[in-house]
C-alpha cells in the first residue's frame, strides 16, 4: 500500500468516526444554503443506477445527522451508512443496547422521511489498517476472524441489520482485499468462511436484500504498487456464488497524479467481470490538490464515472461525500474533507451541477 493511500485511510477514519454522534446532543450545525431541487424530466435519457452519498454529517451530533439525511434525499434515492459492529452487544450472552436500539429507529423512521432506500455496510476493521479488527472489547483485542465469539457477533449483527432494517443492500465487510494485503491469506479464508455464514443468516430473514462485500478499485488493480502488481480479481473470485454485486470504493488520486493520468477506460476491467452486476458504493475526487482550488479536475472525474455507471448498467453510484467536512491535517495531495459535491457551506460546486443533470434522468 502507498504511503498516500495509508494517509487517505487515516483521514477516512476520522470522517467516518463522525457517524458516531452523541444522541441528543442539539448543538445547531452551520448555516447552509438551501439546495435545489432537482426535477425528473421524462424526456431526458434513462439511468440504471440510483444516486446516493453516505450519511457523514457536517455536524456529529442527532439534528446534524438528520440533516445529513435530508442533504441525501436532495442528492439521490439512496444513502451509505457505514459503521463497524457494536460487538460487545451481540458477543456470546450480550444483549443489544439502548444506544443501538435508538441508533437503528432513529435511522428507520429518518430513512422513511426522507424516501431513502438503505445500503448498510458493516465495517469490521479499521480504515486505517484493515488487518486491525475495530472497536472490539479489550479482552479481545488482537483476535481475528478465526475466534469464534468475534464470528458469533459479526453473523449476529448482519441478521439483526436484515431483520430491522430491512435494507435494499448490506454489504458484509468493506474493502476486503485489504484484508488479504495486511493480514495475508489464512485471515482472508477465515473472513471468506465468516462472510459465506452471514450471507446464508441475511437472506434467511430478508430475502431481497443484496449482499455483497466491498473491494478496493485500485488495489485489485496493483497500481498502488510501485511497480505495478497483477491484478488481484482471484480475490473476487471467492466469494462466489454468493456475491450479488461486485461493489468497489475507488479513489483514483491515490494512484495518479493528476485527472489526465487517469486513462478513459479505467473502469473497463469490470465490464462483464464473474457476470455480476457491478457498482460504485464509494467514489470521490477532491476539489483542493496540494492546497489549491482544482474544481475542474473533480468535475472531469465525475463526467467519467457516470459514463462508466452508465456503459456497465451499474445498479448504484454513490459519492462519498456530499458535502465537504472539516478535517485535520493534510492526507498529501487531495483532500479527503474536500470530496463533497457542495462546499463546506452548503454552497454547490461545479461537480453538482453535473450531478444535478443526472438527477434529473429518470431511474429506469
């Protein structure tokens, strides 16, 4: 892994820990400006794919969660809710806690609100260093996916995410084959082995959810290697059959320089791969570089992603951030906290504009 991703993922990690909000905190978030609607113009070209963004709030806290819902229902038909396992409540002779019970109405009825279909995506291991399992109990710090009472929990919580939320999609691990990089292949087999047990509990109490880990577009690639390694889709590879969509996060700035590096077919090799359909469940291009403003380059980066969505008749495309976040530090070329469609304000940057187009296509 490049050191630049390494950083990327750090950054992720503090972007994401915001999900984690203190429920009933009514600190006020910033002043925004009203988004506008997009309208569906039947006349205009068909889409496969929903929109979406994930739900990182500007402000972690219960009504800048709200928000972050509302931002979504203006951004497309689906949001991204990703989050490690509240293990301690679903270890061996745990039972599921006030905060979680809260956690999951809180999310159903604002889900409901604001007519936004659900994909959920439990993330076992840190961002950071996806070898490293995340917020596990003390006791079981260091452990991995061979021990039983972790295996126990994970299979748990899917089934408990099946059956109350019901979810168009979950997906059960996240960037996996950073699994196999950091922790090597008998951690893979064994999260292989926990992901063929979760998918059987998952479509045993919700059917028509579609389930799917995630992977990581430019490390199944090898271009993050210097020099570049073989492709890794034989990682892909074994998760079937139980795979309904092969779902990638891609964040191509870790592996180029600049947007012209990038070559026009990049998203090619997933054309027609294991005869699944495949999709975006996390993408993104930030509108700073190296501290200066780069907005076009998000912009031609979007404009190749919706032409990519639409050639592989992708199910969903989901931009990581729709509006840019505070963050510390700097992740070493394109910040993260700058991926969002909207600046920090609220205020909608040339990016939106195109998304707003696609808006305005009808699902098909």
């Amino acid at each position: 892994m490049t050191p630049l991703l390494t950083r990327w993922l750090v950054l992720l990690a503090v972007l994401t820990g915001a999900l984690s909000f203190a429920c009933g905190d009514d600190a006020p978030p910033p002043a925004t400006e009203a988004v506008p609607t997009a309208t569906v113009d039947p006349a205009a070209r068909p889409r496969s794919f929903q929109l979406g963004v994930s739900a990182q709030p500007v402000e972690a806290t219960e009504q800048g969660y709200e928000d972050a819902f509302s931002l979504a229902s203006q951004m497309g038909e689906l949001i991204l809710i990703q989050r490690a396992p509240p293990w301690e409540d679903f270890l061996p002779g745990g039972s599921v806690s006030a905060r979680t019970e809260r956690l999951t109405r809180i999310e159903r009825e604002l889900a409901e609100k604001y007519n936004l279909q659900l994909m959920l995506a439990i993330d076992p291991t840190l961002p950071s260093n996806r070898g490293v399992l995340a917020g596990v109990p003390p006791v079981l710090a260091g452990q991995g996916f061979a021990n039983d009472d972790l295996r126990s929990a994970f299979i748990s919580y899917a089934k408990y995410l099946a059956l109350n939320y019901k979810p168009a999609y979950l997906a059960l691990g996240v960037e996996v084959d950073l699994i196999y990089l950091n922790r090597g292949d008998a951690s893979f087999r064994n999260f292989v082995s926990l992901y063929f047990e979760a998918y059987a509990a998952v479509k045993e109490v919700s059917p028509e959810t579609r389930v799917f880990p995630t992977f990581q577009y430019e490390n199944i690639l090898g271009i993050l290697d210097d020099p570049p390694s073989q492709p890794a889709w034989s990682l892909v590879a074994r998760f079937q059959p139980k795979i309904d969509v092969l779902a990638v996060s891609s964040f191509p700035r870790a592996a180029f320089g600049s947007i012209t590096e990038v070559p026009g077919d990049y998203y090619d090799a997933l054309t027609g791969r294991f005869d699944l359909p495949a999709a975006f469940v996390s993408v993104g291009w930030a509108s700073v570089v190296d501290g200066s403003p780069d907005e076009s380059s998000q912009l031609a980066y979007l404009f190749r992603t919706v032409a990519a969505a639409d050639k592989l008749e992708s199910p969903f495309l989901i931009w990581f951030l729709a509006q840019d976040a505070e963050a510390p530090g700097d992740d070493g070329g394109g910040s993260l906290s700058t991926m969002g469609l909207l600046d920090s304000l609220g205020r909608g940057k040339n990016v939106f504009q195109v998304w707003s187009t696609q808006l305005n296509r009808p699902l098909r």
